[in-house]
C-alpha cells in the first residue's frame, strides 16, 4: 500500500473552490448579525456631516505638511543627488585612504634630514640630561649633530595605525604633514 | 454586505491628486462608524475619526498611491485604535495601582477606569467582538461593518490573504465561544427593543 498521508491542519479555515469562506451556518448567522448591528450603531449614531472644525484643521495640517508632499519626479530627483553626493563621497574617502600608505611610504625617505619627525624620543631627555662639569675648562662642549638619532628611526610602514597616529600626536604643534 | 464606495474598488489616487478636504467631505461618515464599532461610544468615535484625518493631512505624502485612499484610511484609523487600546490599558494598570492602596469601596459608582460605551454597542455583538484578539478584531470589523473584500482587508492589515480568512473564521468561532461561556444563546441576540428577530437563529 502506497504511503499517501493526508495533513490535516485543524486551523485552516475551510474554503470553497473560489477561495471564499464556506462557514458552518452558525458561523454565517453571526457574521449577519455582526452586519445588522454595525448597520443598527451607525443608524444610531450617524456621522453623516463632517465637524465644522475638521476641515480647517485639516487644511492647516495640510498646508504646514505640504512641502514634505513632493511629486514622484522631484522625489527621484532627490534620490538620483542623495546618490550622487554618496558616491563622491565614497569616491574622496577611497582617494584619501589610498593616498595614506603612499605617503606614509615615502615619508622615511624625505624626512631623513628632518630628525624632529622621525624620532621617537625628542629633545627632552637632553634638556633634562646633567649639565657637564664646570671644571673641565673651556672648551666648548660639541655639540651632538642629529646623526645618532637616526637609529631610533622607525619604519613608518611597520606601525600599526593606532601607533601612527600617536606618533603625529608627540609632534610639536609647528610641524604641519600634509598627505 | 454593504455597498462599498466607486473609490474602494482598487482606484489609484495620484498623490499629486489627493485633495485633503474632498478626501475628508467623502470617508469620514465610514471612518466614523467604523471607529464607533471599535470604540463603542460616539464621542472617542469622533474623536479618533478626526484624528485620522488629521494624520492624513499631516502625512499625505507618504501615500504612495499603489492602494485606494480608502485601504489608507482604514490603515491609520486601525493604528490609531491600536494605540489608543495601549493607552487606555497603561491609564487603567497605572489607576489599579492607586486604587490598590486605597481601602475596599464597593460602591455601585463604575470606576475613574470605565469606558464610556453606549447600550446599543454593549448590546450587540460588536462589545463581544473587542474581547477578540487585535488581528481577529479588526478582520471582523473590516469584513462585517465595513464590507471590504478579503484582498483590501489584506492590504489593510499588510498580512496574506490566508490569514486574513483564518482570522475571520477562527474571530467568529471565538465570538460563538465567548457566548458560549456566557450562557447564551445566539438566537437570543440581539436584544434591541422592536426588531425584527425572525432572521435569528
């Protein structure tokens, strides 16, 4: 014997060929009695003249709403700018983002000579460092050319973003990057 | 079933078209009793009849024209009386709390919480109707009151069509099952002083 299960779904409501209700007579009286009270409430009750003060307050609402009323034209124009204004949005922060690494990229090579960007530590510790002795006579004192410093160069290219942009924060107020 | 207006029958309203007072002169007798069905008072009827055409002055541009104004209509006045429902349950909730502390009164006087409601609307089976829950409450009053077919109710409510007739049959045999528990008998109903009875059960 063939296995043929027949669902029974309980809850669907029973419908006739043309898709409309077929209700159980009961069913059927109450929704006629439903109809004849709806009919018999509103015989009672009659709202057959709109209120006096419905129609101004209806037009004023209307009037204030207006300008956010726009025809299906105007509103494809507003949509067709919104895009634009998005995609050159979009277009300028791909530019700018992919401007970054190529400058930070170059940017060992042009500051070599400009050891106050690529240094980690600045000229504090120098400032605190001792004064020299006073009794090793007069000769002045050499004064130390930039060049240790290059050891302490980093690679910009290995910094992770967070470590960049603290970087440029150490930065005195005077030195201006440009991308 | 009623007669329903030229407009209901799936006419496109051009949003540039949608005149606000002629709309208003044209629907508010039918909003108005269909809000007196789901009310049960004549004056919240008023009230949330005006109310939706209010917001529909107010937002008649989000009408997008790809039903009747009528469908529309029906839509902002069901949301209006959803919400109004939510209110008068917090009111009341928030009314229990005050009575609660106040000593036992059992006067006969209805509370500051009872709805005012007219005898015609607590006699008929419309009162027994907003025991029902939300969705079968308002397929029965679009149906039944209001005579919208089973596709505009469906679009009304934003639900399929098949659940639009569930909740038409499983609304009416909740409403035969509230009788029930009442102890009453259909052919009792309705009880409206020198009509005819003969139609009933």
């Amino acid at each position: 014997m063939p296995f043929d299960p027949k669902l029974i779904h309980p809850d669907e409501p029973p419908v006739n060929g043309a898709g409309d209700l077929e209700l159980p007579d009961d069913l059927s009286a109450l929704a006629e009695q439903l109809t004849d009270d709806a009919a018999h409430l509103a015989a009672s009750y009659p709202a057959e003249l709109v209120p006096a003060e419905l129609v101004p307050a209806v037009s004023q609402a209307a009037a204030v709403a207006r300008p956010a009323i726009q025809s299906p034209a105007r509103r494809g124009l507003r949509s067709r700018t919104g895009v634009a204004l998005l995609t050159a949005a979009v277009a300028a922060g791909l530019a700018i983002s992919l401007s970054v690494p190529l400058a930070v990229s170059q940017w060992p090579a042009s500051s070599a000579g400009n050891p106050s960007v690529a240094t980690a530590p600045p000229a504090a510790p120098e400032a605190e460092a001792p004064p020299a002795a006073p009794n090793q006579g007069d000769e002045p004192v050499p004064i130390k050319s930039a060049a240790p410093r290059s050891q302490t160069v980093l690679s910009l290219t290995e910094l992770s973003g967070p470590e960049l942009e603290a970087l440029l924060d150490l930065q005195p107020v005077s030195a201006s990057v440009s991308f | 079933m009623r007669n329903r207006p030229a407009d209901c029958l799936h006419k496109v309203v051009p949003v540039e078209l949608l005149n606000i007072d002629e709309t208003t002169q044209q629907h508010f007798a039918r909003i108005h009793r269909a809000a007196l069905v789901l009310c049960g008072n004549p004056w919240d009827a008023d009230d949330l009849a005006q109310e939706t055409f209010l917001v529909l002055a107010r937002q008649g541009g989000n009408f997008q024209g790809r039903s009747s104004i009528y469908t529309w209509l029906y839509g902002i006045l069901l949301n209006l009386d959803r919400r109004e429902r939510r209110r008068y349950g917090m009111r009341r909730r928030k009314l229990r709390v005050l009575w609660d502390n106040q000593p036992a009164d059992h006067g006969t006087t209805p509370g500051a919480d009872a709805k005012a409601e007219v005898s015609e609307w607590k006699k008929s089976l419309w009162a027994r109707v907003s025991l029902l829950p939300e969705g079968q409450r308002q397929a029965l009053v679009l149906r039944f009151s209001e005579g919208l077919a089973y596709d505009e109710i469906a679009e009304v409510l934003e639900c399929p069509l098949g659940t639009v007739k569930s909740r038409i049959f499983h609304g009416l045999a909740g409403l035969r099952r509230l009788m029930e528990e009442e102890g009453e008998e259909s052919r009792q109903l309705p009880a409206y002083p020198g009509e005819d009875l003969s139609h009933a059960i």
